[in-house]
C-alpha cells in the first residue's frame, strides 16, 4: 500500500462513508443485525483508532479495471472532461460540514464538482450476461442498478452539495483467462452509463442524510448497539438521542 492510500484509509477512518451506506438502510427504516454490526464496526475504528482489513475478490478484480473503466468512460464521451481521483497526488475524501464523521471519495469528477462518476465493474457471470444482454430494455437494467446501488448515490449527494449530477458506469472488463474476449477495453458495448440527478431524489437524500446523523450519535453513545433495534430513535439538532 502507497503512502497516498494510506493517507486516504487514515481521512476515512472511523467515518460512515457513502460506500457503505447500506450498511446503516434497511426497508422497514428500523435498525437491523447488519446495522448493529456496522456501528459496532464503526465504533471500533473511533476507539482503537485502526480499522481491520477488508477484502473480496469483487473488490480487487473492481480496483484492478478501474483505470480501464475510466479510459472507456474518456473515450466513448470525449466531450466530457473528467478528473480521475487515482491521478491526483491526493485521493479525495469529500465531507459536507453539515454532516459530521461522514463522507464519500468520488472515482472521477467534472473540474466544476457538478457530475460524478461512480464506477462499478461488473463481475459475476450473471451481472455482465444481464447488463450487457442486448434485448434487455435500458429501462429495466436501470432498474436493477437503482436496486443494487441507489443507497450510495445518495450518498454522494449528502457527501457534496455541489454535486448534481451521479453518472453510474457500469463496466465489463476484459477477461484475461478467455482467449477469445479480444474487443479493445475501450470496445462501446463494455459499458453503460446510467444518470442520477439531484433534483428527483431530493426527498429520499434527506432521509439518507437524517440516517447518517442517528448512525452517527448511534456509534458515539456508548450503548449496546442491540438496544437500538427495539423502539423507535430519533437525533436532535444536538445530536442528542431520543427514543419513541
């Protein structure tokens, strides 16, 4: 690991982050066993002031072809002029002063900070045959990225203000173990874009930036995190806890 990354886990560490953002969403609104884990995962990181290591096979295989995702992105929208995080000195670490102990690292961004790029490399045999299936409708594979993906987008939105815009690309990379997968990683049919705007989800990122602050004064209360899955909580201003 670079000193660069390092310097980006130490920015991140002990914060929500717009990644993880399903970790603290549940469809009932109450909180869940994945979220007591999550803030007993959080908590850890502020008190020890480490993080333990996490690691998938999606996530390396992701991390490996995001350059390639982003030189498809440049080159099928040569009109679009995006700053790829990973070719600054610094990788960046959006925080909205608004909302404390939270924030989101772009992949790529317009110089303006008004459109996003959120890249997600498709891997599974089953993601890459459905989202590249030419006789599946745009309408129903956005449909299914809203599913898979729409709790971080708003994230993204409460992490920067000035976002606007959140372009998802989904990306097939080339595969090296297939001989015959020989199309340039630049190929059109590789990726496909779908667009977030702020304006029609105003509603559901207030709700997403109301969960990170109780999230957060979940983390700092010292309580069992198991207590909170009975009753109904609420934060105030203060960030004081409430229940009922």
């Amino acid at each position: 690991m670079d000193g660069k990354e390092q310097r980006w886990l130490r920015k991140r560490l002990g914060k929500i982050t717009a990644s993880e953002m399903s970790s603290i969403m549940s469809a009932s609104g109450r909180v869940i066993d994945t979220n007591v884990s999550y803030i007993r995962s959080k908590r850890f990181e502020r008190v020890h002031h480490f993080a333990l290591p996490v690691s998938s096979r999606e996530m390396e295989l992701g991390k490996q072809n995001e350059p390639y995702a982003i030189a498809w992105y440049r080159a099928n929208y040569p009109q679009s002029n995006i700053i790829y995080s990973q070719e600054l000195d610094e990788i960046p670490f959006w925080e909205n002063p608004d909302v404390p102990n939270f924030g989101a690292s772009p992949d790529a961004f317009s110089p303006d900070q008004l459109v996003e790029i959120e890249i997600k490399c498709t891997i599974s045999n089953g993601a890459i045959e459905f989202y590249f299936d030419p006789a599946t409708s745009f309408e129903e594979k956005k449909a299914r990225a809203v599913k898979e993906h729409l709790d971080q987008i708003l994230g993204q939105f409460v992490a920067n203000p000035k976002v606007l815009v959140v372009r998802l690309l989904k990306y097939c990379p080339q595969n090296d173990f297939i001989d015959d997968d020989r199309d340039s990683p630049t190929a059109p049919w590789r990726g496909i874009v779908f667009e977030f705007e702020r304006k029609d989800y105003e509603r559901s990122i207030a709700q997403a930036e109301k969960r990170v602050k109780l999230f957060n004064a979940f983390i700092d209360s010292g309580r069992n995190p198991s207590d909170f899955k009975s009753g109904e909580w609420s934060v105030d201003n203060n960030g004081k806890l409430h229940e009922g």
